[in-house]
C-alpha cells in the first residue's frame, strides 16, 4: 500500500493537520474535528482540491 496524506482544515476553527489517507473514512462520512468537535463530511475539511482528491482516489 502507498503512503498517501491529505491536508486537512476545520472549517469552524481553522485547525490545520494532516491525516492518513489510506485510513480516512470515506469522503461523504461524518467526520469530527480533533480540536473543536465540529462534526461535517470529511470532504469539507481538505484543505485544497487536490487533497480532496487523494482523500477521494484511496
């Protein structure tokens, strides 16, 4: 399996980190933040369209 990661960004608190995206839940799952709890689907947490990509290819 190749390592693959994706930028992340809370939209309600702007925390930034990065995730595996071999282990990532699917893109459309319910998804919380690790700072402040706010809880959307990953896909609106990538950080860039091309980490929505990665999230989305794996």
């Amino acid at each position: 399996m190749q390592e693959a990661y994706a930028q992340l960004t809370c939209p309600a608190c702007e925390k930034h980190w990065e995730t595996d995206a071999n282990t990532a839940p699917d893109t459309d799952a319910d998804f919380a933040c690790p700072d402040c709890g706010e809880r959307r689907p990953l896909s609106e947490f990538a950080h860039t369209s091309r980490d929505l990509e990665v999230l989305r290819e794996l």
